[in-house]
C-alpha cells in the first residue's frame, strides 16, 4: 500500500521553482532514499509530502489523503518529520524531548516510549541529560528517538547521517530500515550514495527540482545518471556488505 505519495507535485520558494512535477512514492515497509546535488530539492520534496512546503501544482498524499485537507493533528499521526536543524532551544533531558514525539498519549506512557526509542538509537544512556550538554551527535540521536517515539506509519527524514562518525551512520539507517521491515513506510535524503545504494529499496535521484531517475540503487545510479547529475565517473563493485562506489570527478574537456 502506497502510504507517502507525491503526484505532479509543484513548489516555489522565493520566485524559484523548487519541486517540479515530481512523482514519487513510498510503499508501507519501504525505505527509499532521495539524492542529488546541493540544491536539487531533496529537502523541499520531504518538507511538501509533510504538508510545510504548500504546492503550487499536483498534489501530496499521506494514506491517498491530501495532506493539505489533514488537520495538523492528523498528520502528525501519519508521519514524522525529522528535519536537518538540530537545534533544540531549551535544556531539556533527553527523555523529556524524544516524548515530545508522542503527543497523544498519556505522560507516563510517553516517556515509556521516548525511552524505547532512546535504547533503539543507541543512546537509553543520555536519557537523563539535558541535549544542551551534549555533542552534535548525541543529539541527533536524541531527535532521531524522537521521530521514532510517533508511532506515525510514515517516516520523513532529511539528511540524518550529517556529521555523524560512520559507525552512527550505519546504526542510524540499520535502525531506519529495520523501521522499513516492521512496516512504517521511510523516505530519507542522504549525501553518501554508497549508504544510500547498500540499505535503500529504491532510489530517486531529484536535479534541479525534478526526478531524474526512479528505481533500484545500481539502476537509479548508473554510470550515466552518475555522469549527468553529479559530474562523477563511477563504476560499482561489490564488497562483504553491499555495494562500494569508486568514483572521481570527470575532467572537463579543453
């Protein structure tokens, strides 16, 4: 069941045209990547499918809903949203923030969740700390909990291997495709195509603003697509875990 879809979806910020007539969807128990260069519009297709970035053509569907028609209250049983800032404002404790990701339920039984998601991501130590004390990562984690903690059936999240050592890299998307196979419906924008192509089921490769290609990883980011969009030459190969990239820039002519 398609449970995150954009349809024809069109969006501008600033006079600039920065979702173009992008189709993409996510299926219950898929994890899709989302990639491109700087700019492409990863972002703004996960801020649009949230229901913060309002199009100006097409259309964005949570469970073949208009997430437009949704109160804010219903999307946010529908999907978490985990956004590139992780700044958090107040010194709160870590349990305290991942429970802010469960509303809609009973203090007692909240924190009982934020705790579940703090131990799933590595961090049921930090429980009790205040994040203005801690490192970037160990907050990141502490805000990726807090996604997880919604029990929402979609999962939006941009770009949270960002300054991450690689061991937490890899937990966090070990994390989020195991979210894939228990069923939750997962689009995530990454930088790094070799994590993108080992854990992804599919990629969609966006360049300015539109779909370049949609499908599995080595077709999705084939030596041409790899050319075109991101200026690289690059073949695969295949190591004890998955996919290796070996990539250069291509050099231009003159």
């Amino acid at each position: 069941m398609t449970a995150l879809a954009l349809i024809g979806a069109t969006a501008s910020l600033g006079g600039r045209v920065v979702v173009d007539a992008v189709d993409m969807t996510v299926g219950a128990g898929e994890l899709v990547a989302v990639v491109g260069p700087n700019g492409a519009g990863k972002s703004s297709a996960i801020r649009a499918l949230a229901g913060l970035l309002p199009l100006t053509g097409g259309r964005a569907l949570l469970d073949g809903e208009d997430v437009a028609a949704l109160s804010p209250g219903l999307r946010a049983q529908r999907v978490a949203y985990l956004p590139q800032e992780r700044r958090i404002a107040w010194n709160l404790p870590a349990v305290e923030v991942a429970a802010l990701g469960a509303p809609f339920l009973q203090a007692t039984d909240a924190r009982a969740r934020a705790r579940s998601a703090l131990e799933e991501v590595e961090a049921g130590d930090l429980a009790e700390r205040g994040v203005a004390d801690m490192s970037g990562g160990e907050r990141a984690r502490v805000l990726l909990a807090r996604a997880l903690a919604t029990g929402a059936r979609g999962l939006l999240v941009d770009e949270p291997t960002a300054g991450l050592d690689p061991d937490a890299q890899l937990m966090v998307l070990e994390r989020l495709q195991a979210r894939a196979r228990g069923g939750q419906a997962v689009l995530v924008s990454l930088h790094d195509l070799t994590l993108a192509a080992r854990f992804a089921d599919r990629i969609v490769v966006l360049d300015q603003a539109g779909v370049v290609a949609d499908a599995g990883p080595m077709e999705a980011l084939s030596a041409e697509v790899m050319a075109r969009v991101f200026g690289l030459s690059a073949r695969w190969m295949t190591g004890p875990d998955g996919p290796l990239l070996a990539a250069g820039r291509r050099q231009s002519a003159g």
